[in-house]
C-alpha cells in the first residue's frame, strides 16, 4: 500500500507541485503535458506479463532503459521540450522510487 501511494503520488503529485509552482499562467496545461509521460507505460505491452508487481520497470522496457533515461535528460534542456522532458524524467523517478521499494 505505501509503494503504491509513493509511486504514484510521484506520477501525479510530483508534476502538479512542478506545474503550480513554476507554470502558474498556464499550469493546467504544464500539467497535462507532464502527465502524458505516462505513455511510457506503453512499453510494458510488449512484456510477458504485462505487469509483473515484483518487476522492476528501470532497464527492463525499452522505453525504461538506461539509453532512454539519457534521452529525456537530455530533453530538459531546450525550452521547447522542457515540460515533456520534465513528464518523462518525473515517471522514471517515481519508477525508481517504486523498485527501490520492492
């Protein structure tokens, strides 16, 4: 029960906290554009089975592997691909969280 709040408090609370305190004119938007980080998820699709809870996601996925990690550090930087940057790297975060609960 308290991974579960943990790991998805990240997912949603993480990116709320981000989006009211430094997107404040349009934070519903930041907000929402974070979220979409989540599609990540879609990778798990392609497991056997699709969720494992003993499974830890980091370098398991594709989209959760460590070359993918680089990439959306690497979309922190430019402005334009921030919030996406920001959505992905947040979801990594909380499924690092998760794993180190297992």
């Amino acid at each position: 029960m308290l991974q579960s709040t943990i790991h998805y408090g990240i997912h949603f609370g993480l990116p709320l906290v981000i989006a009211i305190l430094f997107y404040k004119s349009y934070w519903l938007k930041a907000y929402g554009i974070m979220l979409l980080g989540m599609l990540i998820d879609l990778d798990h699709l392609l497991a056997n089975p699709i969720f494992d809870p003993r499974r830890c996601s980091i370098n398991f996925h594709p989209l959760h592997s460590y070359y993918a990690i680089v990439f959306y550090i690497i979309l922190l930087i430019p402005k334009k691909t921030r919030l996406i940057g920001l959505g992905l790297v947040i979801h990594i975060i909380a499924d690092i969280a998760d794993c180190s609960l297992m």
